[in-house]
C-alpha cells in the first residue's frame, strides 16, 4: 500500500472542533475522486467518532486531546483514525451494537454509521486506556463510472 | 445554529439553520423542551430548510422530542430536509416515525 497523502490532527475535546475536525477531514478527502455525497458520509462518521471522544471517552470534559489522522493510499483508499486518551470501552462489541448506548440522547447510532458508511471499521480500546478507531474506505473511480 | 419559533394555536413551527451536531443540539433540546412544558403545545413542526448536516447528536434531539410529542398524542413532522439530511433521516428510519414532507404547506395541505 502506497501513501499518497497524509494529515495529523490534534485538538482540544471542545464540542465545536467536531465540525472542525468533520470539515478538515471532509476537505482533505476531496483529494480523492468522489461524489459530494460520499465527502458529506465521511464528515458524518468524523462527527461520530469524535463526539464518542468527547461525550464517552472523557465524560465532556474539554480540557483533553484528540487526535485524528487521515491517510490517502493507493489513490483511492481513505484510513481515518480517531484517537483518545479517555476511560476507554470495557466491551467493544456490546458498544458497537446499534441499540446500544450509554447515552439515550443519541440513540446509539454512532458505531452503526461508521460500519454503514466505511468498509471497514476497527476499535481498540480497554478501560483506562483511551479508545482508537479506525475506519477504511475505498472509494470508486467516477472517471471510470462516467465512460461506463 | 439558529433556532426560530412560532406557535400557531396549538402547533410549535421550529425553523433551523446551520449544523446540527453534539454543539448544538443541547441547547436545541433545552429550547423545545422548555417551550413544550410550558406552552400549550401539541403538534411540532421542524424545518430542517437550512440545516446542512445532520448526525446522531441532532437525530436524537428529534427523536427525543418525538416521544415527547407523541405521548401527548400530538403529531410531529419534519419538513424541507435537503437530500443529503434526509438521506440520514431515511437511513436511521425516522421517516417511518415523523413523517417528511416538502414544505409547511404540504402539512396544511393533508
């Protein structure tokens, strides 16, 4: 796998760097050949996994880090990775289940859009250790789609 | 965000603009939640015309809201969702919850 392109963010766990961190991600996966349909699913899933960060990982506190790194590779495939230093998930499978949520004002959907939306999706966490996710698109080629 | 409210009798019309996300939507649920304990309210109307981006944070403030309507036995309705907010709005099924339709009109027009 090839690396075309990278950026390396880190922000504080303030709930207006979620549209922040959705548009730098939106904007830098633009550089890839897709739809504005497919940029508006990446924003939605950034905006997913660092919300968790802010509302799970460190109970809204907004003093702390988060870290997303965005890779392009081999033109068409797009690895976001979304990190913090939280309280971390004590069971990950439970967590990724579509009803499942610690908080009822989100109706546990988080989790179930990042695995509709990428496809692929990997979370490493354990209690007290903070909670990785990472998440793979490829996307498919419109130039090729257009000539079809 | 901007939040814009007007009663007409016993229906609550809320129109949005801007992004609906984690930032926004407590204060978005404390407005409506303050004004349907307070008012005389049964049926609520939101206008998502203006609203870009929609994710579960914002979903769930309608969906909280939903149930808060529905209790009462009031009806809620969504109106003017651009296709990429509709789209989430379909995806986490909504729609079969609180019906979409174009415009306030559209309503009226029942």
């Amino acid at each position: 796998m090839s690396i075309k392109n990278y950026v390396r963010l880190e922000f504080q766990s303030l709930p207006e760097n979620v549209s922040f961190a959705r548009s730098c991600v939106g904007s830098f996966a633009s550089q890839i050949d897709c739809t504005l349909e497919e940029i508006e699913e990446i924003k939605l899933v950034v905006s997913e996994a660092v919300s968790n960060s802010i509302i799970h990982g460190y109970d809204n506190r907004t003093n702390e880090k988060i870290f997303v790194m965005v890779t392009i590779a081999d033109d068409r495939c797009l690895e976001i990775m979304v990190e913090d230093r939280g309280k971390g998930i004590a069971d990950v499978k439970q967590a990724m289940e579509p009803t499942y949520s610690s908080d009822e004002t989100r109706m546990g959907l988080g989790f179930t859009f990042m695995k509709s939306f990428m496809d692929d999706m990997e979370v490493i966490s354990s209690p007290g250790e903070g909670t990785i996710v990472k998440m793979r698109r490829t996307f498919m080629s419109h130039e090729k789609e257009a000539y079809a | 965000m901007d939040i814009e409210m007007k009663q007409v009798r016993n229906t609550l019309i809320v129109k949005l603009k801007g992004e609906l996300d984690m930032q926004v939507a407590d204060k978005l649920r404390k407005e409506l939640d303050k004004k349907l304990e307070n008012e005389k309210i049964e049926n609520l109307i939101i206008n998502l015309g203006k609203v870009t981006f929609i994710d579960s944070s914002g979903l769930g403030v309608i969906i909280g809201r939903y149930k808060k309507v529905s209790s009462r036995k009031g009806k809620m309705y969504i109106v003017g969702a651009n296709p990429s907010v509709e789209k989430i709005l379909v995806f986490c099924g909504i729609n079969k919850l609180v019906p979409i339709y174009g415009s306030e009109q559209d309503i009226i027009n029942i």
